[in-house]
C-alpha cells in the first residue's frame, strides 16, 4: 500500500501550506523542483507525481542510461589516446623498438584481463566455444540445442559447434560448499595489480617473478633433485661395508646428487642393485637416476687416489681424504687428533709435516687412521734414507718444512737452508714471511703485511719470535730434507728472489750486499706490473 502514496508530496521541503498549493504555483519545471515525473507522459500533459517504486525505477533507468554513455566515452578516449600514442611512436623512430611493458594496452576490467590472471583470480576455467563442445561432448553426448537431435540452429547459436537454443538442464541439489583456497585468490590479487599497471604485456614481462609469487603463496617447493647428466667432473668413493645410505650421503656430499633422500628412496625401489667398492668418475649435479645409472656402469670405476704434492699442508690433505676417499670431515679430523696411533715422539703436536708427499692410492676398506699411518711410515723410511736419526727427527721436519716453502729453484734448496742455519748460529731472527702467514691461517702464500710481521701473538712469527717456528708449517719432501741434512757451504745471510718468472734468487753476506738486490727485485716488479 505505501507504494500508492505521493511520495514527493511526503518527502518534499516546506511547510505543509505550500504543499497545498496549487501545481500551477509550484516551479515551473522537475529538474527546477527536483521531483521525480513519470518519463513517459508528454510534455504537454500536466505533471504527475510518481510513486516510490516508480521513482526507484526511474532512477535506475537514468543511473543505466549515466553509466552506459561514461563507458562509451572511456572507450573513445582510449582509442584516441593508442591512436596518439602510435603516432606518436612513428614520428619518433621508434615503431620497430622491442615492446616493454609500458607500452602496453591497460586493463580497465575484469573482461580485459589476461585469461590466466582471470583464471588466478576468480579460480574459474575460460572455455571458448570449442572447449564447451569438447567438455559436452566428453560428458554423455550433444547437449540439448546442439545440431543433433532437437537442435534448432536458430539465431546462430543451435549450429554445429555452438549452443542450442535449449535451457540447460536443472542442477542437482547440492551439498555443503567447500571451503574456497585462498592462495590462489591472493596469488590473482597481486597477478591483477601488475596487469592494471602495465596491462597484458607487463603480465608477460613479470611472468618469472609472478610464478614465484605463485609458489611462495601456493606453498610449491624447488624441485629437491637436479635434472640431466651433470656438469664438473668428480671422483666418489664408496667404501667397504657401506651401505644404500652411506653411499647416498656420499654422493650428496660430493655435490653429486641434490638429496640423499631423493637417492636413498631410489635405491629403496630398486632392491636389486649394488655397489662395488671402489672409486667412481661421476659428475656434480647429476640427477638421482643418472647417478645410480653411472655407478652400475663398470666404465665409470678408476684407480684413484689422494696425491699430496711437497709443501701441502695438513688442511689440505684431510680434504684430499674426504673428496678423495669418501670420508667423513668428522672421522679424518678426529684421526688427525689422535696422535698416539702413530707412534710419533712424544713432544709432537700434530701431524703437519708428519705426512710424506707422495701419491696414495684409494683402498675403499681404509679408515681415516689407516691413510694417516701409511703417510706418516712414508715420511719416517724417507728420513731414515736420508740419514737422520730418530732423535733428530722433528727438528729436521721442522726445519725442512720452512726451507720448501722459502725455496724456489731446486739448486738454491741447500742455499737456502744455509742462511736460515747461519742465522740461527749468529742469534739473529729468521724473519721468514712464509712461518708468519701459516700463523695467520694463510697455508698457501708467503705474503704478509706489517701489522702481520708486528704481531707478537702469532708464535709462528720469526721476525719478533727467535729460533725456528714451534712446529712444522707445510709437509716437506726429499728435496727439502736433504737440503737440511747436507746444506751448502757459504755466508749468506739474506736471500731474495730477483725475477718471479725464472726463480733467480740472490744470496747476499751482509745487509749492504741485499739491499742492492732487493732494488734489483723492485727493478723487476715495475717491468712486470702484472706480477704485482
């Protein structure tokens, strides 16, 4: 009943007698007064008030009307602003550049947006026509309307591959909804706002960090296995007794596989395989089948073996051993510490310069302490070839250990040694740069700076500390130890190598004579920039 009353005449400003007036007496036009008019009386007839329901449909009917003629303005808009933009772009010389994202049309609506991102955002599926003739088809057959049975092929859409004219068919009732996901709505909030700023190409653009904002939302993990054949080359061994596991870890270790897991659930499906003992040439980055693949393959075994040149440090061994042999960093480095296994003196503290240089082969069965005793024997029958008594052997593994990292070429090795003995005998320092950078860690150059040489706190520093360093600093070989036991006969004080490409070295008796040829040296050194 409320829709049959004047609603302008409730709603109206004034008091109660002006609204009694006559209509004649009232503004001369509705846009004047502001009441609503029935919009299909003419002109010419009188006014008549409208009802609320009238009044809401009016409304809506201009609100339609506001709408539609904005929307053709924006798309004309639009148009002139690509037609410009394209000009534009002729003028310039620049229609054949690569496109970029800024060039690219906006997407004003959702209609606009990439399928993929409408996808993302609403989590519904768009089928063309065809797609929707293929899924009808694929569920029971001609859908009612289609060109089959009872279809009618009117107004273009009851064709072949189109809609019939048929409503489709009642829904079944149905059950509690599912709770939706959210990663991909979020996922579609963040695709959308990088197409509404740059439009469809931008989409294309920022596809790689978009699939990674996908990911992280969605939860998707990087993929725990490599894929293909691998890349750098490595040698694995796999000892005995080890099992499906150890090997897996092995592997890992060496940076073959990209997960033991991966590896071991492998081995798991394939109960039949088994492992040799030995060493493999395999590849870094190997997918978990082609690794397996390559270990049944007999081609792929060699002879290897742990090679430690003359002056290499300890570190450096215990990591031949454990890329090398397939052991643990904790098994060697334990083996390392456990002196008394090889039968060193007593006032020995750790194996540095203990270890012959030499090439040992793999044996797959051997612990950490088995290679570590093999080396330690070898340099033990090397000192006792060279003459020097059991007493005597850590002072000449000492001082042969300083001598291989000083000396360059092999004659200038008793040279060499000579001045470090004449020092000793006149009191004066060894200022050796080569015991002050292992102090500091360095095991593989002799360069120092000041502060390093200035450095009482480092007990291996012979420039502020007097006698030879409190402990081997590299593993020395036979050229070394001989130099020690049966050194050259002179009075050289000082050394210096004046040429960094042949190893020339000058030994001088007095300061006068060396500082003559370290001018010699920088002589060189400004010849050879690269060098510096």
């Amino acid at each position: 009943m409320a829709d049959d009353l004047d609603w302008n005449a409730i709603i109206a400003p004034g008091n109660d007698a002006e609204r009694r007036k006559n209509p004649s007496d009232r503004a001369a036009t509705p846009d004047e007064r502001g009441d609503a008019v029935d919009p299909t009386s003419a002109s010419s007839e009188p006014t008549r008030h409208l009802s609320r329901r009238e009044a809401r449909a009016a409304e809506a009917a201009r609100a339609a009307d506001a709408e539609r003629r904005s929307a053709e303005g924006e798309r004309a808009a639009a148009a002139a602003r690509a037609s410009e933009t394209a000009r534009a772009a002729e003028a310039a010389g620049t229609a054949d550049r690569p496109s970029s994202p800024a060039d690219a049309p906006v997407a004003r609506s959702a209609a606009e947006l990439h399928p993929e991102v409408h996808a993302l955002l609403t989590g519904e599926v768009h089928l063309d026509d065809a797609d929707r003739a293929s899924a009808s088809a694929g569920a029971g057959g001609p859908a009612q309307g289609d060109d089959g049975p009872g279809g009618t092929g009117d107004d273009g859409r009851g064709g072949r591959g189109g809609r019939g004219g048929a409503s489709r068919a009642p829904r079944e009732p149905r059950g509690p909804r599912r709770k939706r996901r959210r990663g991909p709505l979020i996922a579609g909030i963040v695709i959308v706002a990088v197409v509404l700023a740059g439009g469809v190409s931008a989409y294309a653009f920022a596809a790689p960090k978009i699939q990674q904002v996908i990911a992280a939302v969605s939860g998707s993990k990087e993929p725990d296995d490599y894929s293909g054949s691998g890349t750098s080359k490595v040698t694995i061994t796999i000892k005995q007794g080890d099992i499906g596991e150890d090997v897996a870890k092995t592997l890992q270790r060496s940076g073959v596989v990209k997960s033991s897991k991966v590896f071991y659930k492998l081995l798991l499906a394939a109960p039949d395989v088994q492992f040799q003992p030995g060493s493999y040439a395999l590849k870094k980055k190997m997918s978990s089948k082609t690794a397996l693949a390559a270990l049944q393959d007999t081609k792929n075994r060699v002879q290897a073996s742990i090679v430690i040149p003359e002056g290499t440090a300890l570190q450096d061994v215990e990591a031949g051993m454990v890329s090398k042999a397939g052991l643990s960093e904790a098994d060697v480095a334990a083996a390392a510490k456990d002196l008394a296994a090889y039968g060193l003196p007593a006032n020995v503290t750790t194996l540095e310069g203990w270890l012959f240089p030499a090439t040992y082969p793999i044996n797959p069965g051997w612990t950490a302490t088995q290679y570590f005793k093999s080396m330690v024997d070898t340099m033990k029958e090397h000192l006792a070839a060279a003459g020097v008594a059991e007493a005597d052997q850590e002072h000449v593994i000492v001082f042969a250990s300083l001598v291989q990292k000083e000396a360059g070429l092999a004659a200038d090795y008793p040279k060499v040694a000579r001045v470090f003995q004449n020092r000793l005998d006149k009191g004066m320092r060894l200022q050796s740069d080569a015991t002050v950078a292992y102090g500091t860690g360095n095991t593989h150059t002799v360069t120092t700076t000041d502060a390093e040489r200035a450095d009482a706190g480092n007990r291996y520093n012979t420039y502020v500390h007097d006698g030879l360093p409190p402990a081997p600093i590299s593993n020395p070989g036979d050229l070394a130890i001989n130099a020690v036991t049966k050194m050259a006969t002179g009075n050289w004080e000082y050394f210096v190598t004046v040429n960094l490409e042949t190893g020339e070295t000058v030994f001088s008796d007095t300061y006068a004579q060396h500082l003559v040829a370290v001018k010699q040296f920088q002589a060189w050194l400004r010849a050879h920039p690269d060098y510096q």
